[in-house]
C-alpha cells in the first residue's frame, strides 16, 4: 500500500518524529512531497556510509534542485556546470580544489577581526533603530550576506533582488518549473558580474576565478551555489540559534562561557539542512539490511542522523556544555560543507557580540513562523526586545 508523502520538516525545534522512528527500522522506501521514490536514510552510521562513499553512492546531478523532480538533459545542462553539489570525484575534486583555499581555519582566522567589524556595524544599526527590533531582517540576514558578498565580489546593494530570488529558488511548495526558471535568472545575474570582473578582475573570489582555466558557466555555477550556501544556511541558524538561547538564560551563560562548543551543539540540535542532495546507488549495495539496486535513489535524513543516541547520550537534549561529538549537520565524505569554518567563525562571533551588547535581550515574537517549506530550516521572524 502507497504510503502518504513524507514531509521533511514541520514547525517546531525537533526533527518530524516520524523519521526519528524510523531509525530502527534501517532504511526505507518512501514517497516525497515531489513524487520520488527514495530510499530514507536516518540512522547514523548508514548516513555516513552513504555521504562517506561517493562510489558506490554518487551525487544525483538529476535531482541538484532541491526538492524537485528530475531535471531533463536540457535543464540539466543549465544547472549543473559549476556546481561541486552536481559532480563526483575527480571531476568534483577539480572545482572544490580552485576554492577549497578560501574557507581554510588559517583563512578565516585572518577574516575574523573583520568579521567582528560587520557584526558591530550591524549591532550598532539595530540599537540606532532602537527596540523592538527583528533579529532575522536586521542581524541574522545581513551579517553573512555582508561576509560572503565582500568575499565573492557580489556587490551587497543587490542583496534584495538576489535574496528574494534564493529565497523562491529554495520554496518546495513553488513549482518545479518556477524554481528552475528562478534558477536560471540568479545565473543570468552573476553571468553579468563575471562579465564584468573579466574586464576589471578584483581583489576577490570572483576575480579569482575569472583568471582561472574554469568555462564561463562554471565560474558563474560556482559563485551561485557559494552566494546561496554562504547566507541562507549561516543566516537560519544565527535566527533559530537566537530563539533558543533567548528561551533560558542558562543557555546563554552556556555560550557566552564556552561559544566554540555551544555553536557546535546547536548545528547539531537544530540541523537546518534537512537532506542534502539526493544520492543514486551506481552499484548493488547492502545498506541497513535492505539490497538497493543501481538507479535507485538515497536521501539521508541529517537532523534524525543528529539525532541518533550513537552520537550522543540523550539526544534530544539540548546541552550547550557537551562535546556535540562528529555530526552530520555539514554533511561527511567529500561534499562535507566547504564554508564549515566560516560559518563556525560567524556564529560565534555574532551570538557572543548580540548576547553581550544586549545582556536583557528578549523574544517578543508572539508565536514563532517557521520556514517549514524551504529546502533550509528557519525562522520567517524573530522579534526582540531590550
Ligand atoms: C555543502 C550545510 C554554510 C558552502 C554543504 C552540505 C551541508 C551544508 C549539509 C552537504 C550537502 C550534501 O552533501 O548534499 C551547511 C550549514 C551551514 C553552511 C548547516 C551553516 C551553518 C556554508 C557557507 C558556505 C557553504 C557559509 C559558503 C562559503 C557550501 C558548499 C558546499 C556545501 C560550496 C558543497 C561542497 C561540495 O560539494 O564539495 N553545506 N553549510 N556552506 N556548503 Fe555548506
């Protein structure tokens, strides 16, 4: 018998309990909201046998769109180039080795002094626009567009045209068609900027690679997905984050006193990334006690992976002083999240700095709206008060 569509996410701070049950179960097959048949992996150690062996279980290029069916060969072909999230090693090695030198912890520790200027420029608007104030518009979203923009090249005055358009792009329940068309205008848009950096190169990422041997497509793919992942996945976790250490002043003592270890709980608690790409089985495999046959597709569960009392005891607990151990919320294998230390270094410093310019900081928000419907969880508003 069809089971109903499984929605990977609904309202709330815990994972759909649906998929946490279904962690002992292995894998299995089920429908998505989009009409796939996947295998639904949940349980820890079959998340990192899947993300840890891209031979045996490669990146879907079809299905690079979150959220939506299979992409045609034409559409495909408008997509795919540029994108690391689209291609298997050796192919995916060459595009994440020309960036890889961006993100390092030696890189971001020389950013982050600068990173502590964006973050008091910001915390000094909020407070000039006085209380009460919208962390998600005027903190959340801002500090790592402002980051990734200065680093890429992209001029931050177009953050609204380009911010709307992710915003769409990651909107499940938009169709499909719509999503690609929105796909396809952000490239039309970096292609313009690439254009231009061909003639005036700067001191930046974008000019980087407009000097390198990547095709005009690749370097505007691979900007897109770097402009997109840089913001929206670092600006939902700076708004849930806010929401949950505001909710009890342990908590907040909890990050202030040891904030590397805190940040790391709370990707773990929270994991706004709900799957990933989807992965295709390339060859008959044994996976939590099922057979899974060449085609078929895998989609990993990373919060009910997050989950899992191997990782942790108590796993659905919230415990800022714990070693949050070797989660899954930046992936694992060779697809592990590029901006990992950038966005560990924005999130501590900005929940420290918010936490410390304003120590009576508190949600007002009468209820809190969820972004249940994007591909990234997170918050639509986050009223506060001081
Ligand atoms: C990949 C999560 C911030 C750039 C990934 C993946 C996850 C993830 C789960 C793996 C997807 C998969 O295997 O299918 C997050 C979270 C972030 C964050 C939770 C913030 C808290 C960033 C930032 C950047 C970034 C700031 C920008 C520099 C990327 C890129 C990839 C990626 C380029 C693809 C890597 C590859 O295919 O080799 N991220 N990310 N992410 N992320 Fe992030």
């Amino acid at each position: 018998m069809p089971t109903p569509p499984l929605h990977m996410r609904r309202a709330g701070f815990d994972p759909v309990p649906e998929l946490s049950a279904l962690r002992d179960g292995g894998v299995r097959l089920v429908d998505l909201p989009q009409g796939d048949r996947v295998w639904l992996v949940t349980r820890l150690a079959d998340v990192r046998a899947v993300l840890g062996d891209p031979r045996r279980f490669g990146n879907s290029a079809h299905h690079v769109v979150p959220g939506a069916p299979a992409l045609s060969e034409e559409e495909l072909a408008l997509v795919r180039p540029g994108n690391p999230l689209a291609f298997d090693p050796p192919e995916h090695t060459r595009l994440r080795r020309l960036v890889a030198g961006e993100f390092t912890g030696r890189r971001m520790r020389a950013l982050e002094p600068w990173v502590h200027e964006v973050v008091r420029d910001r915390l000094d608007a909020l407070e000039r626009a006085g209380s009460p104030a919208d962390v998600v518009a005027g903190f959340a979203l801002p500090v790592p567009s402002l980051v990734i923009c200065e680093l890429l090249g992209v001029p931050y005055a177009d953050r609204d045209a380009f911010q709307d358009r992710y915003t769409r792009f990651f909107d499940i329940s938009l169709p499909p068609e719509r999503r690609l068309a929105i796909a396809l205008e952000s490239r039309a848009y970096l292609a313009e900027l690439a254009d231009r950096a061909r003639s005036a190169p700067g001191d930046d990422l974008l000019g980087a690679l407009v000097r390198s041997d990547l095709r005009e497509e690749e370097v505007v793919g691979l900007v897109d997905l770097l402009l997109l992942a840089g913001h929206e996945t670092t600006a939902n976790m700076l708004s849930l984050g806010m929401a949950v250490l505001l909710a009890h002043p342990d908590r907040r003592a909890a990050l202030l006193a040891a904030p590397e270890t805190a940040v790391e709980e709370l990707l773990r608690w929270l994991t706004v990334v709900h799957t990933g790409v989807p992965r295709v089985v390339t060859a008959e495999v044994e996976l939590g006690g099922r057979v899974l046959e060449p085609g078929d597709l895998v989609v990993c569960s990373l919060p009910a992976a997050n989950r899992d009392p191997d990782l942790v005891a108590d796993p659905d607990e919230l415990d800022l002083a714990r070693e949050a151990g070797s989660h899954v919320a930046f992936g694992h294998g060779v697809h592990h999240c590029l901006g990992a230390p950038l966005a560990r270094m924005e999130m501590r410093v900005a929940f420290t700095a918010l936490l410390t310019r304003f120590p009576g900081l508190r949600v007002v928000s009468p209820e809190l709206r969820f972004r249940d419907e994007q591909v990234v969880y997170g918050l639509e508003e986050l009223l506060v008060a001081w």
